[in-house]
C-alpha cells in the first residue's frame, strides 16, 4: 500500500460503516511501511489489508474486499501475504480480531479462537470525577514499553512511542516501590476518542479503574469508544455506568501460541491489538 492507495482503502473500509479516516491508514503506513498491502485484479484494485509486527509477535488488522469480488480467494490471499510478511520479519504469534462471520474463514487459515472481545461506545461521554494519576512522559516510557511487553508478549514501544508522545493523546500511570504497577492511554481527535490501550497487573481491579477513570475525566462530550474482554467485568460495569453499551463483539484469535498473559487489559485498537 502506498499514499496513492490511502484514499481507495478509506472508502474502501467505510463501505462497512468502520467510520475509518485517511490518518488511519497513513498511521498504519508510519509504523510498519511494508506491512499494508493491496490486491489486484489487472489494474483494478480489489481490496486492501494491514498488518504490524511487535518483534515476535504481530497483529492482523483490517481485511476488506469489494463487495462484488468477494468469496473468489482475494481475502485469502491477502491474508496468507500479510501472514507470510510477518513471518519472514520473525514473528512467531500472530493476533487478529474476527468478526462473528469470519471466525469460521479464520480457522480454515489456521487460526484458533482465543477469547472473546466487546466493542464498547457512548456517543457523548458525559462528566467525571477522577483521581490525579502520574502522565507517562519521555523518562517513564521505556518503562512502560517494557511492562507492556511482559503482558502483550511483543515489544510495542513503536507504536506506544506514537501514541503516548502524540499531541493531544492521554496517558497515565500507577506504581509501586518504583515498579509499574499499571497504564491507560487514549487516542484524541476532534470530536471521538478511543480508549487503549490499558494493562495493570493481574489482581489490581482498583488500580485498573482508576487509570479508566483519569483518561475517561478528560474526554467528556466526546464520542468515545473502548475494546476490552468480556471477562473484565469491573471494567465494563464501570464504562456501562457512564452511559457505554455494546456494539457489536469480536473473537481474538491467534496464529501460533497464544501470547496473553495474565493481566487487565484493554485493546489499544482491533487493528494492533
């Protein structure tokens, strides 16, 4: 995928209602430049997909193509592509979310069901009150990149560094005797917000509503969304007391040994996990 095809993958992945903008794709394209990719048929494009790599680990993210070309082996195709990128790039764990319909065209590429996800939304956050926790900032990251690599499995820093240190991004987070206990992050833009991502140690309920509640205090009035498992029950209930409710729910599935670790977590995105 190159900046020419920005524009083609955008109205591409909104024919599906993925309320996607061009800054996405070019976001994807920053982070992991040969890992975006799209098929041909001659010189018609088809479709698109996007992967990254976390050194061991890498994630699949969006598969899209168009409506009238699908079920001929295009999707296949770019998912085996994008497969063997990462591969060829050291990865040893592939990650993806999957739609209910396509867990089915997931196993048949080799995947396995892992977990399953909800996609959390309010249109208009209302106001909260929240605790004033600690800002991630250049000194604390490599900290942080490191503890979210003890329970991701691969090394975020990339796409951490991208988020943590972008203008306007939110980020907060706990220790204890000088250990990082935990962190939450948020995406800004103009009017939306997306939460993630966020991990604590596994047992710190409390310290992992807390950091939900700083980044959701600076959000009010905006469109916020939030992708976390359904067993993180304190999580939902505290985002379901705020006005979220569930869109729709997504299954991680992996290619390789399953790479979760136990620890709270909250999705950075269902394109990079």
């Amino acid at each position: 995928m190159r900046a020419g095809d920005f524009l083609f993958a955008t109205k591409l992945a909104n024919t599906m209602d993925w309320n996607m903008a061009k800054e996405d794709f070019e976001f994807m394209a920053s982070l992991e430049p040969d890992g975006c990719f799209v098929v041909f048929q001659g010189s018609e494009r088809l479709g698109i997909a996007t992967s990254i790599s976390f050194g061991k680990v890498g994630w699949f993210g969006n598969l899209i193509v168009k409506e009238n070309t699908r079920n001929k082996g295009a999707g296949s195709l770019l998912v085996k592509h994008a497969v063997n990128y990462l591969q060829s790039n050291g990865v040893k764990t592939i990650g993806l979310y999957a739609y209910p319909n396509l867990i089915g065209f997931y196993s048949n590429l080799g995947f396995e069901r892992d977990e399953d996800f909800s996609v959390l939304h309010t249109e208009t956050l209302g106001s909260l009150t929240a605790e004033t926790l600690p800002k991630i900032g250049t000194q604390q990251i490599q900290a942080i990149a490191e503890f979210d690599s003890g329970c991701f499995g691969g090394n975020r820093k990339k796409l951490l560094d991208s988020i943590i240190l972008g203008k306007g991004n939110l980020s907060y987070y706990m220790f204890e005797s000088n250990s990082v206990v935990g962190y939450a992050a948020a995406k800004v833009y103009e009017k939306m917000a997306e939460v993630g991502p966020l991990i604590c140690q596994a047992g710190h309920v409390d310290d992992a509503v807390s950091l939900l509640k700083a980044v959701l205090a600076k959000l009010t009035g905006l469109s916020v969304y939030a992708v976390l498992p359904k067993k993180e029950i304190p999580l939902a209930d505290m985002l379901f007391s705020v006005g979220f409710k569930e869109d729709f729910s997504v299954t991680r599935m992996f290619l390789g040994q399953a790479v979760s670790k136990n620890c709270i977590y909250m999705a950075e995105s269902l394109e990079r996990g």
